[in-house]
C-alpha cells in the first residue's frame, strides 16, 4: 500500500498533489494499511506529519481520509459537543444514519475522548429532543425488509391521532414509531399517512412541533424515506448561499464514500438539476480550491 509515500510527499517539501492522489483513490482499508507502513518507516504517525506539512480544510480533508469510519463519526460528534452551542443537526445526522452496531462501535471509539457518549449526548440535550437522541443512540432498529402492511395501517393511524388529531401533541409515540421500525416499514406507514392526512408526515411534524425535537424527527423522517436524497439535500444546504460549510462538505463526503456516494449524486442531480461535481467546482474557486478538490477526488472514485 504505497511504501513509497512518504518519500513522495515529503522528501523535497511537499507534495500536496501526490497526497491528494494517494489517499482520495484508496480505500479507507487501503488508508489504514498506508498509515501503518508509514508509521514503520518513517518513526511517527502520518497525522503528525500531514498536520506540520498542511493547513486548513486540505489538512481537514486528508486528516478526515485517514480515519476509520467509526473514529470520523465519534470526531465529529465530539467536535459538534465541544464548540461554543451544539450542533445538533450533525448529531441526528450520525445516529439516524449508523446501524446499531456503527453505532456501539462509535460509543467504544469515543471513549478515548474519556467521556461516555450517553452521558454526553444526556449532557448536550433535553426535554422531548434527549428523548429522540437516545432513542437513536439506544433503540436497535428493525433491518428486514418485508413489511406488515397491517401495522403500517395501524402505526400511521397511530401517528395521525398522536399529532394532528388531536391538541398537543404526543411526541413519545412518534419517537417510538420513528426509531424502532425498519425503514422498509417506515416508507409504507409514510405512504399509508398520506392517505389518512391532507398532510404529509413532515408537514404535520413541523405543523404539530418546533425546535431541536422538530428538526430531529423530520431528519428521522428524510432519512427513512430516502437516505441518499437526505445526504443530497445536506450536500446542497453546505454550499448555498454566501460562505460554504466546509465541515459539512468533508463530513457527509469521505463518511459516504464508500457506502452511497453515487446514489447521492444521483438524487442530487434529480433534485437540484446540477451535477454535485460541478457544484463542488464553483464552491472551490471561491474558496480553498485544494482541500475541495481532495473532495472531488472521493467523488470521482464511485
């Protein structure tokens, strides 16, 4: 796995190009195996090294590359607890997102920060918005894909009378519904919703509730309808308008990689009527070109 690199990159300065070609067309098991054989070479970690030779979102970028999935994920979690106001979109975005067993792994990992992610995700959250978040962290939810097509009937009939039928809503019952069923059963109870309400199940959530715990069962509602047009929809948000996200843009990125990355193109170009590549390019010329171009690379590689 390119024993070379190191002296590639950094022998006579740096070779930023050589980094950028190297750790965007691997694997993230490819990366790990890199790493490793650098670290025996050279006599120190790869992330020292990239940290002294780089500098802002390039340094983000490949500093993001050499991580394993599970150790991304708790980095960011741990960085969206610790600045100044949490950022709760990235933590429903991770936890909706992982399977139960990410999700263990992610726990595991996080505790080198020597904190327990409960008690942090506990710490960070309250009222209705910690009831969805620790159901996301602690709920296994059902993987099969056959549906009970009773139970959608039942669950949607369920969801319309907790919310819109009736004053105030029942907010525990939607994040008992939302959490624990399998996204195959979900996307016929939505469809099922359809028929009982003028509305659809986002509208009547953002209708019937508002803040942190809004916002987190309508992402739980995206993400089980359709999991690359969610990440798309993040995509297009990290880029909008005047200033670019650029966490947001390496997070969603390298974390999809190697999972759904073509598929979000796909729905990305559906929804917005521009290809993600091209899009990426424009946000790059009027900002750090190199460390959106190392983006690019994961693109291209799907």
């Amino acid at each position: 796995p390119d024993p070379q690199f190191g002296n590639h990159c950094f022998k006579t300065g740096v070779d930023k190009d050589v980094i950028i070609s190297v750790l965007a067309m691997r694997s993230n098991e490819q990366r790990q195996k890199i790493k490793a054989v650098y670290e025996t070479i050279a006599g120190k970690p790869l992330e020292k090294a990239l940290r002294s030779a780089l500098k802002s979102d390039l340094e983000d970028v490949t500093l993001a590359l050499l991580m394993t999935p599970a150790q991304l994920d708790a980095h960011c979690i741990r960085k969206a607890t610790k600045c100044l106001g949490t950022d709760e979109d990235v933590l429903v975005e991770i936890l909706a997102t992982r399977t139960r067993e990410q999700i263990e792994e992610i726990a595991r990992v996080f505790k080198k920060y020597g904190d327990d992610l409960e008690q942090v995700l506990k710490s960070e959250a309250s009222g209705d918005f910690e009831k969805a978040l620790l159901a996301l962290y602690r709920t296994s939810r059902n993987t099969s894909t056959e549906v009970d097509m009773e139970l959608a009937h039942r669950d949607a009939e369920t969801l319309f009378e907790s919310g819109e039928k009736r004053r105030g809503t029942n907010v525990d019952t939607f994040i008992e519904i939302l959490t624990s069923r399998s996204t195959a059963q979900l996307s016929k109870t939505f469809q099922r919703y359809a028929c009982v309400s003028d509305l659809s199940l986002p509208k009547a959530l953002q209708a019937e509730l508002k803040g942190d715990v809004e916002d987190c069962l309508v992402d739980i509602v995206k993400v089980c309808w359709n999991t690359p047009a969610f990440f798309a929809e993040k995509l297009h948000e990290a880029m909008k308008g005047h200033g670019t996200c650029e966490q947001s843009l390496i997070r969603v990125i390298v974390s999809r990689s190697e999972t759904d990355l073509k598929k979000i193109k796909e729905e990305y170009y559906a929804m917005y009527n521009r290809s993600l590549h091209e899009d990426i390019v424009v946000t790059a010329s009027f900002g750090n070109l190199q460390g959106h171009f190392t983006a690019l690379k994961c693109i291209r590689q799907v």
